[in-house]
C-alpha cells in the first residue's frame, strides 16, 4: 500500500469505523462524520473509481477522495493520474486543506486556568453548543477520537474554549480546537494551544501538526504565532450530485 507520511498518520489519529484497503483504495466510513473519516485515500496501483463509488453509496455516503500534495512517501504520480481521472467524471474540488507542522524539543509552559483531562467534561462540550456544533457531529467527534491509543482533552476554567491532543510515535496530532465567538481575539486558543503541547510533550511527543482550512486565513495566523509553519495539506475531490 502506497500511502503518505501525513496521509498514514492523520489516518491513524482520526480513525474511522470501517476500514477497507481494496481495489487500489484505502477507504475509511464513519456514518457520514466529518470527510476526513469519509474520504479514501488511493494506494495504487490502479484505483478503481467505480469499486470506490461503490463503496460509499451503498452506505448512504457523498464519494470522496483526499488529493494530498507535498506529502513525503506518496506516490505523486498516482495522485495525478486519479486526480485527472475524476477531474474528467466531474468531480469537484472543495475544502483545500493546510497541514501544519512544527517542532516541540522543549516543553512549553503549561498556562493556568487550563485543563488538560482523559475525558471531555462539561467545558469541552459547552464550547461545542456555543460554536453550534449539532449533537450528532459532537457525539461522531468523541466517537472518532476516542480510538486513538492516547488522546487529551483540553478547556479552559470558563468553557469557552477547547481543544484535544492524539499522541503516539513521537509525534502529536491537535484536533477539534474551538472558542466561543464573543471571546475571539482574546488568546483563548493560544492558552489551549499551549496546554495541548505541553501536555503532548509529557507524553512523549516531539513534533506536532495540525490541519486547517487553507482559507481561514485568522486560523493560520493564529497557529502559524504559536511556532507552526506550512508542510504540504490535501483537497477532497467529491462526486457530482
């Protein structure tokens, strides 16, 4: 299977339900929450659309493929080919993706007023209601992230900001960060950034990395403040209506 550094590992930190490595596709579905648990990955050598489309139609699911770029270890000859490949059945490209990468030698210090717990208590998902994040995405969320081997789960003293950590091999992976719109602006995602990592490096982590909308320009300025800087990212491709 031929399959990028980040593709794999991002895979891992946010595992879907079913997995299926068949007909040149890595396919993950996960009830339809978030496209990252429901989009495939092709791993050569010749991906088979239709095998793919197949797959998640028949569980009530939009086809959809992550088109890495600047990924180490990926086959980006492959990509290219899938990607015209689609790009001729009419697929549309949406939701341009930034991974982010920065080095975490040293243990940040660890702000006060944050908690950083193996479990979301009340905080965490008071932030979830004030972003208008629906119950079943919150409940798809918690049920994704709670399969990773070792995650943490971060709010401030006043729940109106939160954040969680995977961690493993080295590395840690930032998920699911959020503030309260009235308390933008005010650092509240920098102090959870900062728990987050330091919590991550007691746990082993030396790197860490995150994803973000490439167009949310406010995000990538606040994340690039806290030491991390652009190393490739991905587009889905989705299936015409």
């Amino acid at each position: 299977m031929t399959i990028g550094t980040w593709a794999a590992r991002l895979a891992e930190d946010w595992p879907a339900d079913e997995v299926e490595v068949r007909d040149g596709w890595r396919l993950g579905a996960d009830g339809g929450v978030t496209r990252r648990a429901n989009s495939a990955l092709p791993v050569g050598p010749e991906p088979r659309i239709e095998a793919m489309e197949e797959f998640y139609r028949e569980r009530g699911i939009t086809p959809c493929i992550q088109a890495w770029s600047g990924d180490p270890g990926a086959d980006d000859a492959l990509i290219a080919r899938v990607d015209a490949e689609l790009d001729a059945r009419g697929y549309r490209a949406e939701q341009s993706t930034l991974l982010m990468t920065r080095r975490l030698d040293a243990r940040p210090a660890p702000p006060e007023g944050v908690d950083v717990l193996p479990d979301p208590d009340e905080r965490w998902h008071a932030v979830a209601d004030s972003v208008g994040e629906s119950s079943t995405r919150a409940q798809g969320v918690l049920r994704i992230l709670g399969r990773a081997p070792v995650v943490g789960y971060a709010a401030d003293a006043d729940g109106v900001a939160r954040g969680s950590v995977t961690v493993g091999g080295g590395r840690c992976g930032i998920f699911t960060m959020a503030t309260a719109p009235a308390e933008r602006g005010r650092g509240r995602a920098g102090r959870i950034m900062g728990a987050l990592l330091a919590w991550a490096h007691a746990k082993g982590a030396r790197e860490a990395y995150l994803v973000v909308e490439a167009d949310n320009a406010a995000a990538v300025r606040a994340y690039e403040r806290a030491g991390f800087t652009g190393a490739g990212g991905y587009r889905y491709r989705v299936a015409p209506d």
